[in-house]
C-alpha cells in the first residue's frame, strides 16, 4: 500500500484574500462590478484556519486516465493579484500509476519422450485408431518423425483423445 502525504501551507495574505472575495461574491449576488473592486469599502474580519491534523487521513488514490476527476471543491476561488502563487503539482503525482505488469508464461515445452508415453497410455486404452489417425493428420507414421515446433499442438490433440501429459 502507498501511503501519501499532502501539506499545504498558505499565508495569512491568502486567506484574507479568499474572505475577502467570498464577501463580496456575498454581497454582490454574483454580480461581476462587485468582484473586479479589489478592495472593499469596509474591512472584513480574517479567521485563521483550522490547523492541519498531526495524522491527516491517507490521500484517495488517484483514479485511471479514462475516470472523470471531480473537482476538490465546487466553490470558484480566483487567486488575488497581491498573494503568491499556488505551488504547482508535480506530474509524477498527477499521473495515474500503470497497471502491474502480467507475467506472461511461456508454453511448457514436451519432450518426444513424455509424448511417446502418452501415445502409449492411449493405444494400452484402446484407442490405437485414433492415435494413427492423429498422426496421419500430421503427415506422419510414428511420433519420432515429429518436428520440436509440432510438439505443443500435438500434445494438444493427444489430450483431445485423453492422454494425461
């Protein structure tokens, strides 16, 4: 598990600033002749924040490329002239992590031993005809004429008949 942890540290200017546009977005009704004064006519209390927890709860792991992301917050918060601007996230932490890679297996490989053994099981279980006509089908008269890049396949259809290999 991965375990993430985000502090962001904003200045008192910040948040004074943030109270500030929010009063007037209040008092304005949304109205845009109230936002563009900078300054408003009487001062606005600042509030500090709340301090950060000692132990923050683990950030949500972020989601694959194809989800929509959703905002952090639906509130709209221009950033003042006056405060410093906001770090910038690094794309490292962006970037949704890839999948782990699947390991892919190669083909079990047979020896003409182990495939000579289960022709004989089948032909032992009566099923002589069978076995010929699998190796007629290969354009062969006995299994030592097999070529290695046949073995899979041929291994394949002997299970078909009901060899245990």
């Amino acid at each position: 598990m991965l375990e993430m942890k985000i502090k962001i540290e904003v200045a008192d200017a910040v948040i004074s600033a943030i109270d500030k546009l929010a009063a007037a977005i209040d008092k304005s009704a949304f109205s845009v002749s109230a936002i563009s004064d900078p300054v408003p006519a009487a001062p606005v209390p600042v509030t500090p924040a709340p301090a950060a927890p000692v132990n923050p709860t683990p950030a949500p792991v972020a989601a694959p490329a194809s989800a929509p992301v959703s905002p952090a917050s639906t509130s709209p918060i221009a950033a003042p002239t006056s405060a410093p601007a906001p770090a910038q996230m690094n794309a490292a932490m962006t970037a949704p992590t890839p999948a782990p890679a699947v390991p892919v297996t190669a083909a079990p490989t047979y020896t003409l031993d182990q495939i000579a053994n289960a022709g004989a099981a089948l032909v032992n279980a009566g099923k002589m005809e069978q076995l010929l006509a699998l190796l007629g089908k290969y354009g062969i008269q006995a299994i030592t004429q097999l070529k290695p890049e046949q073995f899979g396949q041929f291994v394949t259809e002997l299970r078909g008949l009901g060899a245990q290999i």
